[in-house]
C-alpha cells in the first residue's frame, strides 16, 4: 500500500476539510458572530480547528482495516473496513451515547472487565463544552470565593447571655462581654 497520495486524493481531503470547515462554522455561526460587536475569531479558529481534528483523525488512520471486533460466546469475530468508515461509526457511537441519555455536555459510562473484575468509567463529551474535571475546578473556585467571604464573619465569636434570657449575640474578640440586653435592663431599672 501506497503513503503517498494521488492529487485526486488531495483535492478530495482538501475538499473534505473545507467543507467540514464550513459545515461547523455554519452550526455554530451565534456563538462567534456576536452581533453589533466584533465576531470572537479565535472562538471561530477554535471551532475550525475541532472540526479539522477530526478530519486529521480518519486521516492518521487510514489504510487500517479494523471495522469491529465483537466477542459471543467465547468466539472473537473481528469484521474489516476501511478506518474512516470506523472512525465515523465510533463518532457516531459517542454522539449517540450523548444524545442517548439527554447529555448537552458529556456522559458517564461504567464499565467492568469481565476478566479480572476491574471497573473503568468512560466518560465522552461534547469537544467545545466544559470537562467533568473543568466543572470541578470552577465549583472549587466559587467554594474558594464564598469561603473567603464568609471568612471575615469568622473572626466573630459567639457570645451567650450569663443569665439565660436573652439571645445571643457575636462580638469580634474572644472576651466575654456583658450581656447588652441585660446592660439595657440595668440602665432602665437605674432611671
């Protein structure tokens, strides 16, 4: 087999990233348009270059024959095919797996091997959309932000009335004060 391409096979993969190109921008035409601003370009880059990844994806594979490996019974069945036509069918499987279960962003799957019992989580997602791990680290920085707000109230001590009657009150030192409400009572009582 050949690594080096007919110019009617180079047309035909230039054509191919040029209209996946167009394909993606068209989808995603509001997200970088912004209109009455300037569009956001390198969210537009970005986009292209997703939608080249794949491209570049069947590419690195082609010439491999694999289409799928199934296993019943104790018996292996390996079926060929051209590696971008598997290369389409795993995409397919992940956006099916996304669109399966109702997931505008990503999917958890666990699996176990049936062989040893270990368990693995697979986890698709959606390219241009937050990670589990990204969503993890923006929920870790707002907890950070709320702690840091609330940590000027911290410095507050609870402080209880000596005579049980009055409610409590938070003072901003460790010494015991004089009950406030019980001060009011002996000024009133003095007048």
């Amino acid at each position: 087999m050949s690594t080096e391409l007919t110019e009617e096979q180079r047309e035909a993969r230039r054509t191919r990233a040029r209209d996946l190109i167009e394909e993606r921008l068209t989808e995603t035409w509001p997200a970088w348009r912004r209109p009455g601003r300037k569009p956001n370009l390198p969210l537009a880059a970005d986009i292209a270059l997703d939608a080249l990844g794949d491209l570049a994806a069947e590419i690195l594979v082609d010439g491999t024959m694999m289409r799928a490996l199934t296993i019943r019974d104790g018996v292996a069945t390996l079926e060929l095919a051209e590696a971008t036509e598997m290369v389409r069918i795993f995409a397919a499987g992940m956006r099916g797996a996304l669109d399966g279960h109702g997931a505008a962003n990503y999917v958890e799957m666990e699996m176990t091997d049936g062989s040893t019992g270990e368990g693995f989580t697979v986890t698709v997602r959606r390219r241009e959309r937050p990670t589990p791990h990204e969503f993890r680290l923006r929920a870790e920085a707002k907890a950070a932000e709320l702690e840091k707000q609330l940590a000027e109230y911290e410095v507050m001590n609870p402080q209880q009335c000596p005579a049980g009657k009055h409610a409590d009150w938070l003072v901003d030192s460790e010494h015991t004060h004089a009950c406030p409400w019980c001060r009011i009572e002996q000024l009133e009582a003095a007048t």
